[in-house]
C-alpha cells in the first residue's frame, strides 16, 4: 500500500513537471515570436527608408547640375543660387546621419528640417527661372527639371511606404503583450519623415513652357 502511495506520488510530481515544463516552452516560444515579430516589422521600416535614400541621392546629384546650368543665366541672383547648394549639402548631410539611424527621432527630425529648407530653396530658384526666358527654353534645364520632379515623386511615394511601415511597427511595439518585450529588449519607437514645409508637401511643378 505504501509502495502504490509512492509510485502514486512519483506519477503525480512526474506529470506536474511536464505541465509545468511545457507551460514554460509555450511561453518561451510566444515570447521568441514576439521578439522576432518586432524585429521583422523594425526591418521593414529600415529597408522602406534604404529606399528614400537612394531617391534623395540621386536629388541631391541633380540640384549641382541644375544650379551650373542656371549660373549662365542667373549671374545677378548668386545669393539664391548658394542658398541652393548650403541647404543641398546641409540636407545630403542630414540624410547620412537618417541613413545611419533609420527612424531615430533626432536624426529624422533634423533630416525633416534641412529637406523643407532645401524645399523651400529650390521653390525661390524655381520661381525666380520664371523670369528669364532664355533659361526656361534651355534643353538640358528642362531635363534636369523633368528628372527632378520624377525623383520628387519617388521621395514622395517612398517616404509614405517607410511612414506606413514605421505606423505598424510603433503600434506592434505599443500594444499588449509586445509591450512588455519591446521595454525589455529596447525596441525604440521610431520616427515619422514628415517634411512640414509647405514647398516640400508637393513636388516641384516643371512650368518650363
């Protein structure tokens, strides 16, 4: 009888284990498939910003080309010309530092600000070409212009892919249970790319005719 107790005892602290055990294992993996679910969504918005910065390259390759063009003809308006090229290089700058940190509050917010203060730049030269009809008739200003606003609309359809993902991914990071593994594992909240310039909220509009 005592020898039954035993076994009995022995079975029941057997089982109990196990449970307990593959409780611990379930949890484990709900845990790992969490973590791997924000890594997964904190990719995504990395490789949608890779994306914006290969348009806002081939921008900032372009304004040096588009600003030797109209130096022939703008000789008098040097001032806006160099406001061009130090809001080009301050923007190219600032790019290098989101690209290093994809969705990194400072690093997006300073991107944001030099992108609407090159936007607003471009804006003055753009108008200010108004004026001078021999530039708007030149051919390869027209195609410098025509290339920059089809990139302008790349930067524009990729900035909305990369805010679309950073929009899943803050909220996967917010919401219970993940919650409590992106405190855990410093899954940081990330930033928007948000240009509030009004130059920047439309591309360029080519009027070269």
């Amino acid at each position: 009888m005592e020898r039954e107790l035993r076994e009995k005892l022995i079975n029941t602290s057997t089982i109990t284990i196990v449970v307990v055990l593959a409780l611990l294992l379930l949890l484990a993996m709900f845990v790992i498939g969490l973590y791997n679910k924000l890594v997964e969504l904190r990719n995504r918005f990395k490789n949608a910003y890779a994306q914006i910065d290969v348009q806002l390259k081939r921008r900032y390759d372009l304004i040096p080309n588009l600003v030797n063009t109209a130096k022939a003809y703008l000789q008098h308006e040097r001032g806006t010309l160099e406001a061009v090229i130090a809001a080009r290089n301050a923007a190219a700058s600032a790019n290098d530092g989101a690209a290093a940190k994809p969705g990194d509050p400072a690093a997006m917010k300073k991107l944001a600000g030099a992108e609407g203060l090159l936007g607003g730049a471009l804006g003055r030269l753009f108008a200010l070409s108004e004026a001078y009809p021999d530039l708007k008739a030149n051919t390869t200003m027209l195609g410098l212009m025509e290339e920059l606003t089809s990139t302008e609309n790349k930067v524009a359809f990729s900035r909305q892919a990369y805010n679309d993902a950073v929009m899943v991914y803050n909220t996967q990071r917010e919401v219970f249970p993940s919650s409590l593994i992106s405190s855990s594992f410093n899954f940081s909240a990330a930033e928007l790319f948000v240009v509030e310039a009004a130059e920047q909220r439309e591309p360029p509009k080519v009027a070269f005719t």
